[in-house]
C-alpha cells in the first residue's frame, strides 16, 4: 500500500504548482484565478528511497520498484464551502476519499498573483479551511444521528455505539476543536474510522515559500509553524516554484540546483517523509535477481498482514517470514553471506515487521 494525500488551500496558494511539480506532469492548470481546477486530478508518485537502491546493486536485480504514493489535487475551498460556497460539497467529497490532507498554505508575498481575501495570513488561510470541515462534519453527524437514534430505540448495537461516538465527535466540533482529537478505544476504532469525518484526517501544514526563502522559511512559516506545534500538528517549507523547475531538469542538474539553492533534498523528498511519519508507515524490502521492491505498511504490522500487501494467498497460507535487516543486507554483501554470518531469522506469525526489513514469505498455496 501507498497512501492517498489530499492537496487542499485556499485558491491561488500554489497547489496546482506543486501537483505539477511532485507528478511531472502539467495535468493540473495554474492559473492565476480561482477554481481553475474543476475535477480533482490524481497522480501517483514514485517513493524516493536510496535504500532500494543500493539493495538493488548487491543483489544485481534487474528491475526497481519503488513503493508509490497517490496525490490527490482538490480545487480551493472558500469560506463557505461547507454551505455549497464556490465548488465547496464536491471538494469536501473528495477529501473524505484521503488518507491526509497536506494543507497548502501561502507563505509568499506577490503583488501578482490575488489572494481571494487580499491579504497574506497563512495562519488565518488555515482557520478558515478547519472552520469549513468543522461545519461540513457537524452537518453530517446531525443528518446520521436522526436515522440512528430510531435503529438504537429497536436495539442496535452497532447503532447504539456508532451515535456515541458522533456525540462525542459532535461535542468536540461544537467546542471548537476537530475531531481527530478525541482518543478512540481500540474497541471502537474500526467503527470509528468508518464514519469518515473530514476532521478526523491527519494535516500536515505545507508551507509555500519565495525561492528565496526555501531553506530557512519567513516570518509567515514561522507563524505556522507555532500553530503546528500548538495543534501536534506538522509543517514542511517548500517553494513550489523550486520544485516545478527540479521537476523539469535531468536528475544531476536537479542535484546541482538544489545546492546552489542551499537545499540538501527535493520538497517532494521532504513532504513524503513528512507524510509517512504523518501515518506511521514503514517500507520493508523484496530483494531477488529478478527484482528489487519496495512496500508500505502501517507501523507495527505483523509478517501475515505484511505479506498479504504482496497478495492475499500469502497472508492467507502464511508460513513464515526469513528476514534480514538492511544494515546487515548492505554490510555483509548480500543474503547468502548475511545468511552464512546468522543474520537471517525465521519469524513467525507474531513477528512485527520493522522498517528497512529484507524479507522473503514462504506460504501454503
């Protein structure tokens, strides 16, 4: 599995920019007006990882599939889009088909591109789009508690905890907070995920600097930066006009742009890691002459369910796992003499699988 982030802002905040740049394709139009992006454009992106790279190289693979990642460009939300404001009920749709949001805010001062409020206040930007999804979650729970309640009089169960869950939700929203704050029992998790609350979705603030500023950020990074930390939320500085140019250049030109810029890597690098630490994922490694892959999984995933991301018949017909840690893969040269220096393991169904983990499944067909 990869995972699916919803690009979300205000109009003319760079989004449509920074699509182009982090898929390399010019799908999305950056137009200087707003709801220039009518269909939310989807891309999907290699995950950088010089891991499997050099993985690849030991083991002479023939082929290098990187896990991936899908971008999902959703068109600017304005105040009032939960009431159907500009193109709002499409837009807060097709947010609830994520599994984040990375929340582009205009961290840039210029006179040439309009702000639909006319002023530069990331902060402000980022309130106004909370606001929105606040609403939009409250309208949804109060249309859902009116058909449960009836189910919990004949006694459902499943209706009974799904309407204390959205009273919960609901008294969170109505206290001005998202609901993603509220600390879910493992026993409700599942129903809880299923109500598919816009709040619920993890944000991670995307800072959208000048060129100029793309190392160090500005006074309106730093602001957001402070209401990051004082929401447990996260924040990345990237100029999306850097990245539209890196994504145009051969790969050593790109590596030479960034430093003269004083960038150690790309934005996309750093938005993808922000990203994975966001939902907690991990990659592990299938390593053969034939191939070298990548996969994502949730952290804490155990060998069955990791090997069911490959196929189902693995997770189903699970025997064990033979694993090597890429450290000792990469030192000792390879699997035959990791193998041979007792750095392979079996491991079985309770094994959890760790990050940067060189794993072979054996499985009952």
């Amino acid at each position: 599995m990869g995972f699916k982030m919803g690009i979300v802002g205000m109009p003319n905040v760079g989004k449509a920019t920074l699509f182009n740049a982090l898929t390399r394709t010019a799908a999305a139009q950056a137009a200087n007006f707003p709801f220039c992006t009518i269909e939310p454009n989807v891309g999907e992106v290699a995950v950088p990882d010089a891991r499997l790279d050099k993985l690849a190289a030991i083991a002479g693979s023939k082929s290098i599939i990187p896990t991936r990642m899908t971008f999902v460009d959703i068109a600017g939300l304005v105040k009032g889009a939960s009431k159907g404001e500009g193109l709002g009920n499409q837009f807060l749709a097709n947010i609830r088909e994520t599994d984040a949001i990375a929340h582009v805010l205009r961290c840039f001062e210029d006179g040439d591109v309009t702000h639909v409020d006319g002023r530069v206040d990331p902060v402000a930007d980022a309130e106004t789009i909370e606001t929105e999804l606040m609403l939009a979650d409250l309208e949804s729970i109060e249309k859902r508690l009116q058909n449960l309640i009836r189910k919990t009089r004949g006694g459902d169960k499943d209706a009974v905890q799904q309407v204390r869950l959205l009273e919960e939700a609901k008294a969170a929203l109505e206290d001005g907070k998202p609901a993603r704050v509220i600390e879910v029992d493992e026993d409700d998790l599942k129903a809880w995920n299923m109500l598919q609350l816009l709040t619920t979705k993890p944000v991670l603030y995307v800072c959208n600097v000048g060129e100029s500023e793309a190392s160090e950020g500005n006074a309106h990074s730093a602001a957001v930066a402070a209401m990051a930390a004082a929401q447990g939320n996260s924040h990345v500085i990237i100029s999306a006009q850097i990245e539209e140019e890196i994504s145009q250049l051969e790969d050593d030109e790109a590596v030479m742009f960034l430093e003269e810029m004083g960038l150690q890597e790309a934005g996309l690098d750093r938005l993808i890691k922000a990203g994975y630490a966001l939902l907690h994922l991990e990659t592990y490694f299938t390593v053969g002459p034939k191939e070298a892959r990548a996969w994502t999984v949730q952290a804490e995933t155990k060998a069955p369910q990791a090997a069911g991301v490959i196929h189902g018949d693995f997770e189903k017909g699970f025997i064990r796992a033979e694993t090597i840690a890429y450290n000792d893969f990469v030192a000792l040269g390879g699997e035959q003499p990791a193998k041979e220096a007792g750095k392979m393991r079996a491991e079985g169904k309770g094994y959890v699988v760790k990050d940067g983990d060189v794993l072979h499944f054996l499985f009952n067909t």
